[in-house]
C-alpha cells in the first residue's frame, strides 16, 4: 500500500473518532439538559404543591378573620351590658351608701383585656406573594 492510501486511511480514521468523540459529548450534553429539565419539572411539583396549600390556608384564614371579626362585635356588645350593669349596681350601691368591691372593676377590665386577645389581623392575605 502506497504512502498516500496510508495516510488517507490514518485521516479516515482519525476523522471517525472525532465524529465518534462528538456523538459522545453530545449524548452527555443530552443526558445533562434531560437531568436539568427532570430536576426543574421536579421544582414545578414543588411549587404547585406549596401554592395549593398556601391557598388552602387563605381560604382558612379568611374564614377565621370573619369568624372573628364577628366574635369580637359580639365580645364588644357583652362588654357593653357589663358596664351597663356595672353602673347600675354602682347606683345602687351608692344609694346605699356603700361602694362596690373593687372584684366588680377587676372582672370589667379582665373581660376587656380578653376582647383584646382574639386573634386578629389587619393583613388581607397571610402569604404576600400572591
């Protein structure tokens, strides 16, 4: 065989390994982008699945909030009848000539600060990236 068909073959050769070297990288280069696409799909799970349950608890919240709210008036009506009450049972203690016993005060202002401890909130939605 002459030098030349030789060196041919050799460049035959060589040019089939590279073209085999670029099939390589390319399947690794494919396999990589197939890896990448599964872990963002996997992400996409993640967040659809954080935002169904963040809207489950707006949707609770908001319940609660209105639940509330209206627990609150009603709180805030009884606290009305307590002073009503509370004065009359001052005036009639008065006409008597006597005070009433400080338990009457306490019981006003215990009822008060429990108006203050229901849970409320000024926020319209607990999760602000909706």
């Amino acid at each position: 065989m002459s030098t030349y068909k030789k060196v041919l073959k050799q460049l035959n050769k060589s040019e089939q390994l590279v073209k085999k070297t670029e099939l390589s990288i390319n399947k690794v280069e494919l396999a990589l982008i197939d890896d990448i696409r599964k872990q963002a799909n996997e992400i996409e799970k993640i967040r659809v699945s954080a935002v169904k349950d963040a809207d489950k608890v707006e949707s609770d919240f908001k319940k609660v909030k209105a639940a509330n709210s209206k627990r609150i008036e009603k709180a805030r009506a009884i606290q009305k009848e307590i002073i009503r009450s509370l004065l009359k049972a001052d005036k009639a203690a008065k006409d008597l000539g006597l005070s009433l016993p400080k338990a009457f005060d306490e019981l006003e202002q215990e009822s008060r600060n429990n108006i203050g401890k229901i849970p409320t909130s000024n926020n319209s939605k607990v999760f602000s990236s909706f």
